[in-house]
C-alpha cells in the first residue's frame, strides 16, 4: 500500500526553529521505519507555501522598507530579524499588492532574494542532519486551476461560494458541524488551503492513502483537509506533532525568542565536534525520543549534548546484523494499527537489552 506523506511547508522566511527540526526530522523518520513494511513518497511543492499571505507579506514588506539589500550576504538570524520587525511594524499589503505577487509566483514560480538565502542556509543544515535538501527547493505549477478545485468541491456539496454577492468562497463541512473556513476571502484572495489542495488532489489519487503532517497549531486546518480528502473518497490519516518550548514559552517565529536556538547555532554550539552519524543520531534521539512527543520539554543544550553522547555509545557498540524472522515481528508491533509508526517505541528498542540486534540495526538504519 502506497502512502503519499503530505507535510505542512515552512514558509521561507525565518530561521530554523527547534520545532522546525523537530517536525523535518520526525517525518523523515516515520517516511523511513514506514517503508519498511509499504512504499512511500513525501509531496513536496514550494509554491503552496510561498504564495501564502505570511510569505507574501514579508516579501512586500522587504520591497518597500529595505529595497537593496544584499540578502546573498545576510545570515538566517539577520533576515529573521526582518521577519519579526514585519510583523510588529509592517502594514499588511492591500490585495492588488498580494494579488501581484501571487501571479509571479504562480506562473514564474518567483522566489524573492531573501528566501532564496533562507533555504540555501536550511539546505545546509539538512544535508548536516541526514535529510534531503532537494524538498526545499522543488517548485513547479500547481496541479489544477483554482476554479477546477472549486468546481469538485461543489460537486461534493463542501462549497460555499458567496462571490456574486460580494461574498467570498467557504470551505462548507457545515453538516459535521465544523464551522465554515474561509477558501477565498472577499477580497478574491485564496489561503493557504485552498492552495493545498489544488496540488494534492492530483497527485494523492496515484497513492493508496495520504498522510497528511502538521504541528499542532493548525490541527483544525487539516482536521477539516482530512475530511475532504475522505469525502472525495481518498484514504487519509493524519500526524500532528506539538511545537517544541524554548526558554518555558511556545513561540511564533515571528515573535522572536529563536535567536541563540536556531538550527546553525545548535549545530555549532552543542554538536562542534561530533561526527557525521554522531550529529544525525544525536539530534533524532534528542528531538524525536529525549523531549517527548506530545508534550515536549523545554528545548537544552545540555539534553542535546546528552543525546549526543548517548549517540557517541550507541554507534561505537553497532553491528550491523540481518533482521530475524524474531526481529520482525517486533518491527511490525511498532506498527499502529492506521500504519504510523510508534516512533517513541522504536527509538526506545536502540537500549533494550532483550532486543536482538537485527532489530536494533532495522532502527539504527532509519535514524541514519
């Protein structure tokens, strides 16, 4: 059975963040121990992200404050900066402003300078960490047109389009009592939503079921995307993993607090030193197993720089060993029964005693 694993973008346009590693990390894991048992693939287009308002408003706000700047010498932490002092001081870009933006990235899949810098430096930090850069950059047309969309919605009784009454287009599940959830605002402009979906619906049918990956604060979004996903007939689970903590506090990016705890930072602060497989064990052990999945701790160097010690232990006693028939087994009891992985419980096998050591390499090899 095919799964077509769908997560939430990260808008180019910060640094990344602790709980940005976590949810790149636990979703590389989960792709991984996953195939173990059916095939999969991970849907990854830039441009429902990048035509969203949070990018294009700061795109529009770097054009009209800080027209050129040499963002190709800037560092992570310096375009944050920005990022933040859009959203205390800049104005929110009227539509035809947006809607100018949207049409070049939409048909010129245009990236603005900053954001160019942003994902080369979130490049790096993924091929440090084992995961594929090549997520960050793909960018092509979408599927299908915005009123193709609409049109299937409608057919499906999940639409609410207000428009010739100067209304805007809702997202109707009205039936299950959800309420109703903005597509395109009065303004003509289109969410985020809106745009996911008229990349997913032409790719999940060529899969056997979609796993749709987001953080908790936008649960209800993809509670709602899972339904219609359902309702058109397309077998949908859903993954949501909480944020993680920095200093006590659960923070947008665009509220700062991120500064000393950025991806780079921790890799040169805490993991100086380690070695390749030391760095890529030490943070899927830390982010993944040591913080707790649905209540995480606080982010620390010192639990990072423990996990990377534990690492440090963990590869120097490996040997790589063929799975027994024994061995899995134990793999398929890591399975739930919707097909995820129990991540908490396959990491936890790297330091049971009991467990043969063909099922210690089948986890070892998904980490790496």
């Amino acid at each position: 059975m095919s799964t077509l694993y769908a997560p939430v973008g990260i808008t180019p346009t910060k640094p990344l963040t602790p709980s940005h590693l976590k949810g790149a990390l636990l979703l590389d894991f989960m792709r991984r121990f996953e195939g173990l048992f059916a095939p999969g693939a991970i849907w990854h287009n830039r441009r429902p992200w990048d035509i969203s308002l949070q990018t294009i408003r700061f795109w529009d706000y770097l054009d009209r404050e800080h027209a050129g700047l040499d963002f190709d010498a800037m560092s992570e932490g310096q375009i944050g900066a920005l990022y933040v002092e859009c959203h205390r001081s800049g104005a929110l870009p009227d539509a035809e402003r947006i809607a100018v933006y949207a049409r070049r990235i939409e048909d010129e899949g245009f990236v603005h300078a900053a954001s160019r810098r942003i994902l080369a430096l979130w490049g790096e930090v993924f091929v440090t960490l084992g995961l594929a850069p090549d997520a960050l950059f793909h960018s092509v047309p979408f599927g299908l047109g915005q009123e193709a969309v609409l049109d299937r919605l409608r057919a499906h009784d999940l639409l609410l389009d207000q428009r010739r009454f100067g209304g805007g287009v809702y997202l109707d599940l009205t039936d299950e009592g959800r309420p109703l959830r903005v597509l395109i605002s009065e303004q003509g402009l289109p969410n985020y939503l809106l745009a996911i979906l008229r990349d997913l619906l032409e790719h999940a049918p060529q899969h056997d079921q979609i796993c749709l990956y987001h953080d908790a604060s936008i649960e209800r979004d993809y509670e709602s995307l899972t339904r219609v996903l359902q309702r058109f007939g397309l077998p949908c689970r859903r993954v949501g993993f909480s944020r993680v903590p920095v200093e006590g506090l659960v923070l947008s990016a665009k509220q700062g607090g991120w500064e000393q705890y950025t991806g780079a930072r921790l890799l040169e602060r805490v993991a100086g030193g380690a070695s390749r497989d030391e760095i890529r064990l030490g943070f899927r052990l830390y982010f993944l197993h040591a913080l707790g999945l649905r209540h995480p701790a606080s982010y620390s160097d010192a639990g990072l720089g423990e996990c990377l010690e534990r690492a440090r232990r963990l590869l120097a006693v490996h040997e790589p060993a063929p799975p027994t028939a024994v061995d899995r087994t134990a793999l398929e009891k890591l399975m739930k029964r919707d097909g995820s992985a129990n991540v908490y419980g396959a990491l936890s096998v790297l330091e049971q005693k009991k467990a043969g050591p063909g099922l210690r390499h089948a986890v070892m090899q998904c980490l790496l």
